[in-house]
C-alpha cells in the first residue's frame, strides 16, 4: 500500500469503523493525537496498536502536542504536569547552566512518557520569539524574549526527547512570535523588515536546522509574500524556510482546518503542497474533512520520502540510561524552588508516582 504524506486525527479514545476504513483506503503516514483521545495508558497503548496495524507499519509515527503549560495532552493523575517553556527561562536568571540543565531533563521525562505509549513524535521545541504587543497565542510557551535564549533552550529541549527516543517538531518556522492574532481563529499578518525578521524570528531555526521535523507557522510576512501565509507561500518556503534558514528536514503544515487557511480544505491542501510542504496535518478527526485532505494528498515520494526516512531513522530504539525516579524528583525539586523565589505561574506536582 502507498504511504500518503499527511497526519491524520481521530475523534476518540478507539478508532471508529469509518476511521478504520479510511486508514487503510488511504494509508496516512502518521496519528496525532489529543486530550479527546487520551485516558489512560494502556487505552493509549490500544490506540496506538490499533492504528499501525491497519497500514502494516510498525514505526508509524504517532505525534503528540506534549508542551507542558497550557498545551499539554497527556495530564494527572496518570502523567506528571510540566511547566510552560518560560520557566527554565526564570531558572536561567539564577543559573544559566541549571536552566539549560532543566529544559533538557523536563523533555527527557516526556520522552520518557510518551516512549512508553508507543508515541514517537512530539511537537516540541516552541521555537518563536515573542515581541511586545504580540498576541498571547504564544506568550509562555516561548523560552525568552531574544533569540539565542530561545535557541539555547530550544536545542535542549530538542537534544532531551531525541535521547529519549522521540523526534522533535521545531515550530512555528520560520517565526510566529510576531503575530498579532491567533492563527486558530484569524490570519496574523506581521509587518517587520526583511532584515528584523532575519536578525529575531528567523535565528532560531537557522540554529536547529539539524532537527528532522518541521511546522509551519499560518503568518503572512508581508516583508516576503504579502499575499499568502507562510504553509502556502511559495517564497516564504524557497526563500526563506530552505534558502535564508536552510533548513532540510520534512516540513509539515500547522493543522489545516485552522481559521488562518482561506479556502476549502482541499484548496488548502493542494496550495500547502504547492508551496513546497512535505506533509500535510489534519487534526480534528473529522472523516469527512480528512477525506477532503487525502484526496489532494500525494503519496509519499521523492525529496519528501527521503526526510520522511531519515527522520524516523533517527528514533533511538534504546533511550539513553534514566533513573527516572531520580531524575523526576530532581526536576521537580529544581522547580518547586524556583517558584518560591519567583512568580512562575507554576504548580508543582513532583508527589505524582513514577
């Protein structure tokens, strides 16, 4: 069966007979899954099984939104709560080397939940610098406020999931820290220079080009292409996403059915394929709108099968060594103290099982 270059949803904790059928008519590549589909382990577990069963492949990859903050799927009683991306930021403030420490240690323990669902991809790092006035969309998800702070945490976060045996998704490229609405709801239009945009937005991809997974961000940068957001510009992906950032991974779009996009889901689909993305996201599970997706979806082949391959060839079948009660207590202890001495907006939950 040909693989087709989308991820698809599904509505529920089990797959449905509809969905069931259009999973093997259409073979996608991978499942993203959200809280809807999320009860407990082993109900993810099934979940999981049930859908690679269906294409015959072991090593479809299964992605998750698993940020901590205000995006985290997987919650108590059964997972830990992580903190948002902004405080190991505020760690940083006391001790550079302890904040890097944390955001490496934090996505090496989602690594570790999500490695044992049988989940191999999570969107993760946020890799957007907010500027003033921007709308909250991203707000504390963001690292810092500059550049390199969001690069240097970006990288450990990264390098974390990676040991643990889960791919990371560098997002929204090539920026989305800028955008005055929600893309959800709204289409933002940023207005920087060219050169703004190069010297902020566009500095930390160009600092993570390594990693295999990329999202797009739904942003109109009118300094580009004043016309069409980024998933379907043309300019924006050639110039920008593989020319002045020159990044080589496989490109996917942010979730299709998002009010940012114009058109029909099919129009969306076949414009983000003509702009140069390797895989197309739908995410709320609807049939009826996958099946609009798919059937402008082509199979998965050339440049986009070869990232497609390499990223999955960089999943490591034996994580690196934890002990993961240690390892948790000491995340925990380090940010229970944090917040302490500062506002972090964060609830400490470290007396969760391991």
């Amino acid at each position: 069966m040909a693989v087709h270059a989308f991820i698809a949803g599904c509505a529920g904790t089990v797959l449905t007979p509809d969905e069931i059928a259009f999973y093997r008519d259409l073979d996608p590549w991978g499942l993203i899954v959200f809280k809807r589909n999320c009860d407990n382990p082993d109900q993810i577990r099934r979940l999981v099984d049930s859908f690679r069963a269906i294409g015959g492949r072991a090593d479809a990859p299964i992605l998750i939104d698993q940020e901590g903050g205000r995006v985290q799927r997987l919650g108590p009683p059964h997972w830990p709560k992580y903190p948002a991306g902004r405080a190991f930021s505020r760690i940083a403030a006391n001790d550079p080397l302890v904040g890097r420490e944390m955001a490496r240690l934090g996505a090496r323990l989602i690594a570790h939940d999500l490695k044992s669902l049988g989940i191999t991809v999570d969107c993760l790092p946020v890799l957007d610098v907010p500027v003033e006035g921007a709308h909250s969309i991203i707000g504390d998800r963001a690292y810092g406020e500059g550049p390199d702070i969001v690069a240097g945490f970006g990288r450990a976060a990264a390098e974390g999931l990676l040991a643990g045996g889960v791919l990371p998704v560098i997002k929204h490229i090539p920026g989305h820290g800028r955008a005055v609405a929600d893309s959800h709801d709204a289409l933002p239009v940023v207005e920087a220079s060219r050169d703004s945009l190069e010297a902020t937005d566009f500095k930390p991809f160009r600092t993570l080009t390594d990693m295999p997974l990329a999202m797009t961000a739904h942003v109109v940068y009118a300094a580009i292409d004043a016309k069409r957001p980024a998933t379907t510009s043309r300019q924006v992906m050639r110039e920008v996403i593989r020319g002045t950032i020159g990044y080589d991974g496989l490109v996917m779009t942010d979730d299709l059915s998002m009010n940012a996009l114009s058109g029909t889901l099919a129009e969306r689909t076949r414009a983000s394929f003509r702009a140069g993305c390797d895989m197309a996201l739908h995410c709320n599970g609807r049939v009826a709108e996958m099946a609009a997706v798919a059937a402008e979806t082509p199979v998965l082949a050339g440049k986009a099968r070869r990232r497609a391959e390499a990223a999955l060839a960089r999943i490591r079948h034996e994580p690196e060594p934890l002990d993961v009660a240690e390892a948790k207590a000491r995340f925990f202890e380090v940010l229970e103290r944090a917040s302490m001495t500062a506002s972090t907006g964060f609830a400490p939950t470290h007396a969760l099982s391991v």
